[in-house]
C-alpha cells in the first residue's frame, strides 16, 4: 500500500514538474522583447509583492527571456536603493546570489511625477532605448492617482509599431458603482477591453483554479450540484489579527470592499457557475457574468455586522479591540465583521443561500468554500448520529479538499462516525513548488490570457449586488455587535447561518494529514 502511494506521488510529482517545463517552453519560444514598468515602484506592494514575484519568476525561467523592468516612482532614488527596499522580501540562497546578480541587471529606475507627461516621456525614453518593446505597466498605486498615471501613459508611453501594450490595475476598482462606473469608463476610452487587466490575485490561487477542475472534470458531481441536493454554501475568510495600526486605511475602505465585494464574491461565481464551452476567458467570463446578473442586490435582514473588541483574558495584540486602535477615528461603526446571504435566481440554485463571511481578531486564520448538502432522506440509524455531508475546497492555509462523511465506527457496535476523503496537498504533493498567486497572474499577462481577471460588465454586476448594502450601512451608521478577539464572530452570526439552512454542529474538525 505504502509502495503504491510512493508510485503514485512520484508520478503526481512528475506531472507537476512536466507542466513547469511546459511553461518554460512557452516563454522560452517567444522571443519579442518586454519591458514590465512598476508604477509606484518604491512603495510598499512593489516591494513587499511585485518585485519577490519577478524574482521568482526569473529564478525559475518562467519570466520571457528578453524582459526588463523598469521602476517609475516620485521618490528620489537610485536603482542601488530601490534594491535596498526590496531586498529584505526577496528570498535569495546562497547559491543563487549569482542569478540574483542578473536579476539587478535587467532592472532600471526612472524617477518621476504621477501627473507630469514630461516624466512620462523620459520614462518612454528610457523603455525605447532598450528597444521595441512590449509594454506591460502594473500599476502599484492608490486609486486616487489611477486617472493621471492611465492618461500619461496614453499620451506618450504606448507601444510603437506591432507590440502591444498592457496594463494591470489593482483593486479597489471604485467604492461603489458610480465611482467603479467612472473609473471603467474613464479606462474604456483610453484602452481597448483586452489590454486592460483588472487584478484580484485570489483568482490566482491554487485551490481556486482547482474549483474548475473539481466542478466540471468530475461526473460524480454534476447530478448533485444544484437546489436538489445542495442545502447550502459557505464560503469564509477568516483573520486572527486585528487591523494593527492599519485601522486609518480600513475604516476608510471597511472589509465588504476589501475581501467580500471581489474575493469571495469571485469564488461565489465558480461554484455556482454552469459548464462553460471552453476554457477560453471570455467563455468561463461570461458564465460567471451570467450568475451575477442572477443575484439581487443583498438586504439588511439577510447581513450580520460585527466589530471586535478586546479579550481581557487574550495576549499582545489581543487585549485591544478595533477602537483601542490609534489609528481608527474615535465612535467608529466601520464592521471589522460581516456575513452575507445571498441568492442566485436561476433553475439551477433558487432557494440554495451562498453565505459570505469574513472577519479580522478571530479563532483562526482560513479562507475555504464549504458546500453542505441536506440531510439523508428516511435515516435508519441512532436519531441525531448522522450529519450532513459537506465538500470543502479549503483554499488557505493547507490547502486541501475534502469531503465528510459518514462511516461505521471501528469495533463490534454499528454507530456512526464522521470522518474525511482527504485531499491535503501538502501529503499528496511533499515537496512539490505551487506558485504564489501572483507569479501566476504576472505570468498570464505576458502570456495575454484574461481567464483570472475581471472584466468591466462582471465588475458592474458584483457593484450593482453590494452597493445598496454599503451606502445603508454607510448613511444609517447601524451599531455593529461586539465579538472578542480571538472569538468565532458575533453569536446572532450562528443564527443567521440556521436561518439560512446550514448546520453548525461542532463536533468534527479536519486537521492536516500527515504521512
């Protein structure tokens, strides 16, 4: 049996390994030259992820072989500190000092204003001497600069000739849908749909992109994935720190625009899609826009808010609630807690509730999709012992599926137990590299797949579902409910859960195989 498994690992292992070179075959065979322009190159998403990912693709040969970088920031820099604000995030061994050495040498730094076309055109400058390039420009910026940055780049930083330009926005993509509206219009009329790459880096996850594999790759699901068998799903991101002196910028933005309106949401739309005729991006986005123009917009009676507060008998950081953070303006109401019940109208889901939730200075750091079934019709045994079955795709940390289940207890009774088909990632693929989100994401730019990024009518659609929600919240001020740190969230959140047909009960927690 043991032997068997090794086979069987090895030749998952393989498989893996085999798609890596692929990748590098691919990005090896195009031989057009790329420069990457880090917008805001000095600040803390360049450093902390933009500049480790490029590293990591290179280091593995997955960046295309003639590409640059360019960092274009209003800090006074040199390239020498530029690399010492980096630095610390990159993780460089011993042996690989001498390839991070190339690394510098594919690097530049112009230094310049956001709302100067006069830098811009020596940024131009600077990409034209390399030569006739792609153009990919990952903006790493605040959103209230997104307008001038996109605006000089079109007046003056465009490919030349038969190269193409691309450029990567990180979310918020607005506040609500007036301002999303503003700033996709505002895009549209510089850039065509195609070069325009709307990044929400939970797409880029493993388990995430699995859930199209899961879904559509296995027949013993499609008879069961729909209001027949389903009761409901859940699906969570869960925290167990607080905003720790980050309190200025989350009150302002709040946890719906953070995790739930794009994270989750996006995740909602892979469950619940229906098969697409390819995996062609524009096929699989369509699906997904198809589900979100089934939902309505999400009402106050179907929505907990909670915010946290000190736990007297927790330690360090968990003592402070929300309002103890220095940082957070004095009485704020901002929820740093919310679930979510919403409902897909379609043949397929109408009735099934898809519960969002997610929270900071909780019992546990998780981000998972739990799909719980209904009860097995005319139970035959002890009253109470059998417990719904559930398919989770635990997406962070441990990465896994799996699927609880009923099984006869080990011995001479004839109880019940609960237990798991186990697809823990870190036992079925030991030692096997996944790629962080980004490097995949990155990757597909220069590749020109949009299958992970958002398109301008999906944006519209998941805006028109919260931005009721939000501006309630935001003009009526509702007090959110107190939860401690390090608790499982407000209680009224396990009466929500009930009201919408999922049952909590407690008494099985998956850990992590361990061969």
């Amino acid at each position: 049996m043991y032997r068997r498994y090794k086979q069987e690992l090895a030749m998952a292992t393989k498989e893996i390994s085999k798609v890596f070179v692929q990748m590098r075959e691919v990005v090896a065979s195009d031989k057009s030259s790329n420069v990457f322009i880090v917008v805001g190159a000095s600040g803390d998403l360049a450093k902390k992820k933009i500049y480790p990912v490029l590293w990591e693709l290179y280091k593995d040969e997955l960046l295309p072989t003639h590409t640059y970088i360019i960092g274009y920031a209003r800090s006074n820099l040199t390239l020498d500190q530029l690399q010492e604000r980096w630095a610390p995030y990159l993780k460089v061994s011993e042996k690989e000092q001498g390839k991070y050495k190339e690394f510098i040498k594919i690097n530049k730094y112009c230094s310049g204003q956001y709302d100067k076309t006069s830098d811009f055109g020596r940024l131009d400058k600077m990409i034209a001497d390399i030569g006739n390039c792609n153009r990919l420009f990952y903006l790493a910026l605040p959103p209230s600069v997104y307008e001038t940055v996109t605006l000089n780049i079109k007046a003056v930083c465009m490919s030349k000739s038969d190269k193409w330009t691309r450029v990567i926005i990180e979310k918020p993509f607005g506040r609500d849908l007036d301002t999303s509206e503003h700033l996709s219009n505002h895009l549209s009329s510089l850039f065509r749909e195609e070069e325009i790459y709307r990044i929400d880096h939970y797409l880029g996850k493993e388990m995430v992109q699995n859930l199209m594999v899961l879904r559509f790759g296995n027949r013993i699901f499609s008879p069961i994935w729909n209001r027949d068998s389903i009761a409901s799903v859940v699906i969570s991101f869960k925290e167990p720190f607080g905003t720790q002196g980050r309190g200025g910028y989350f009150d302002d933005f709040g946890i719906i625009r953070d995790v739930m309106q794009n994270h989750l949401l996006q995740l909602m739309t892979l469950v619940a899609m229906e098969k697409p005729p390819t995996t062609a991006a524009e096929d699989i986005r369509n699906e997904k826009v198809k589900v979100l123009k089934s939902v309505p917009p999400i009402t106050i009676d179907n929505v907990v808010l909670g915010q946290y507060v000190g736990n007297p008998d927790g330690k360090g950081d968990e003592k402070q609630g929300y309002l103890d953070d220095p940082t957070v303006p004095a009485g704020s109401v901002t929820p740093t807690f919310v679930t979510a019940a919403l409902f897909v109208r379609n043949e397929r889901w109408d009735g099934v509730p898809f519960i969002l939730r997610c929270g900071k200075a909780l019992n546990e750091r998780k981000a998972e999709v739990r799909v719980q079934f209904k009860e097995v019709p005319g139970d035959i045994f002890s009253e109470g012992k059998v417990k719904r079955n559930e398919l989770v795709i635990r997406v962070q940390p441990n990465e896994a599926v799996y699927m609880k289940m009923m099984t006869k207890s080990p011995g001479m009774s004839f109880d019940c137990e609960e237990t798991e088909l186990d697809l823990t990632y870190g036992s079925r693929y030991k030692g096997v590299k996944m790629p962080e989100a980004y490097e995949r994401l990155i990757l597909d730019v220069f590749t020109g797949s949009q299958i992970n990024f958002v398109r301008s009518d999906e944006l519209y659609q998941a805006w028109r579902i919260f931005t009721p929600l939000l501006h309630k919240i935001e003009n009526e001020k509702p007090k959110p409910i107190p939860y401690k740190y390090g608790s499982r969230g407000p209680a009224e959140n396990d009466e929500l859960f009930a009201k919408h047909n999922f049952t909590y009960t407690g008494t099985y927690k998956w850990s992590p195989s361990k061969i």
